[in-house]
C-alpha cells in the first residue's frame, strides 16, 4: 500500500496516545483534565444569543463562556480560528481547536490560506523524506526502483499525495460545500467515548453555518486525491481500481487515527507541561 509507512509510524503514535491517555484518564477519574471551558458542539441556544447553563467553577477558576477558552488553549490558538499547536510539538496541528465553543466560520481564503500553511510547513520535508526512505527499504511500488532515482521518485510522490489530499479534503471541498475543515475537539467523557466521538469527525462534519452534515470533503476528497494520484505519477502497475479503492481506504483510516491522536494530544501535553513544572525547584 501506498501509505503503509505512514500508518504505521501513526500507529505507533495512536499506540503511545493510548496507553498515556488511559493512564491520564484513569488519574482524573474519567473526566476531562480541562474543565474550564463550554463544549465545542453547537446548539441554536447559543446562536440565538441564549446563555447555556456552565458547571460551577472550581476554587481559583473561573467558567468560561462559549467561545472562551482557558489560558492554556489561548496559548495554542490564535485570533483567525485556528490553531498554532504542533502534535508532539512537531508536526502542523493547525486546524484543531481544543473546547472552543461557537466560533466564526473560516472564509475560503483561510482555509485555502491554513492548509498551504500546513503542507509546507518547514517539518513536512523531512516527515515525507523519512516515509520515502521506509518506503525505499520496503520496496514498496518495486515500478521506482532503487537507488537515488527510486528514492527520489518515492519522495516527490508522497509530498503529492499528502499535499493533494490535504487540498482536497481541508480547502477545495470545504470551500465548495461550505464544510468546517476544522477538528473541534470534546475534551469529555472517558476514554472510549471520546475515542467514538474523533473517529464520527470522519462521517461527520460542522458546516460553516455552525450545523451538521455527513463529511463529503473527506470520504469524497480522499476517494479523488487517490484517483489523482494513483492514475498520473505511480507506476503503471499500480494503477488498478483495486489499489486506488485499497490507498482510498488506507488513506481514511489513516486520518481516523490522526483524529483520535489529536484529541488526546491536548491532555498529553497537559500532562507533560505539569510534570515539568513540578520538576522544577
């Protein structure tokens, strides 16, 4: 498969999210390790201008409204509706929100604008160097070859393959069908509900006008990036309906895991920021 270096470094990684974050959950109980802010699903309450009841705030917090966030999101967000967070502290994590309540919609120009911003990112050569280099070792598509040609060839198709199917699903489709590319994350519940909740962002999706609708950018972006990319610059070997409908699959069970990574990565960090701060003298 195409993307079998790839998922299995995120496997990797869902492996580690789930082990930390069942440890995380199981210390605060099965709740959240936030609690400071409303949840990030949108009602028509709060569209009207109608105030949804909060939990009272705990000794030195203060309950947010909807639309707020704690100090610690703040410090991850910016002021256009995304974000400036990495997972890991490495790769682009600049469309999740963490419990960001009714926020504006992102104009096509900032959704055009957020995901040229995370396909270039400066992280983003050396990630598609290191797939191409397990790809290579892998023999995987044997139609490129060996040597520095075949490596070569491997690493100028993954960058396409992810930079078209970032386009795709996160700006081109979005903006056509007025979807929300973004990942809202819960923050709620125990662990396999929040695991369920990140997985259904693959089969549903926010519209931009704050509503909810099955997620056309991604099954249908995902099905035309693999068609794209399967039937212009992979061997000819492999383009067959049956491997562009295997990449097609490979490539939405990858960002599933992406998804599940990138609501328990929040905690995580959490967890690391605090560990550090009791470190210190």
């Amino acid at each position: 498969m195409k993307f079998s270096a790839s998922a299995i470094i995120q496997g990797a990684c869902l492996l580690f999210v789930i082990t930390f974050a069942t440890a995380v959950n199981a210390q605060n109980g099965g709740e959240p390790s936030d609690q400071t802010s409303q949840p990030s699903q949108w009602s028509p309450a709060t569209s009207a201008g109608q105030q949804q009841a909060s939990p009272p705030a705990t000794a030195g917090q203060q309950a947010a409204q909807p639309g707020q966030t704690s100090q610690d999101n703040k410090d991850h967000q910016n002021g256009e509706g995304t974000s400036k967070d990495r997972l890991f502290y490495t790769l682009p994590n600049f469309l999740t929100l963490e419990n960001a309540g009714q926020v504006p919609a992102l104009t096509a120009k900032q959704k055009f604008k957020i995901v040229a911003r995370s396909s270039f990112d400066y992280v983003e050569y050396p990630w598609y160097a290191a797939l191409a280099g397990i790809s290579q070792a892998e023999n995987s598509e044997a139609g490129y070859g060996q040597g520095a040609e075949g490596y070569a060839k491997r690493y100028g198709a993954a960058f396409a393959d992810g930079t078209i199917e970032n386009f795709l699903t996160s700006a081109v489709l979005p903006s056509i069908l007025r979807e929300d590319p973004r990942f809202f994350q819960s923050g709620k519940g125990g662990f396999w509900h929040r695991t369920g909740y990140a997985v259904s962002r693959i089969f549903i999706t926010r519209t931009d006008s704050g509503g909810s609708q099955f997620n056309f950018s991604e099954i249908v972006g995902s099905a035309m990036a693999a068609g794209i990319s399967t039937y212009s610059y992979h061997p000819h070997a492999d383009q067959t309906l049956s491997n562009t409908a295997s990449v097609w699959g490979t490539q939405v069970g990858y960002d599933a895991i992406t998804i599940v990574v990138k609501e328990f990565w929040p905690d995580i960090r959490r967890k690391i920021h605090k560990d550090k701060v009791q470190q210190q003298p």
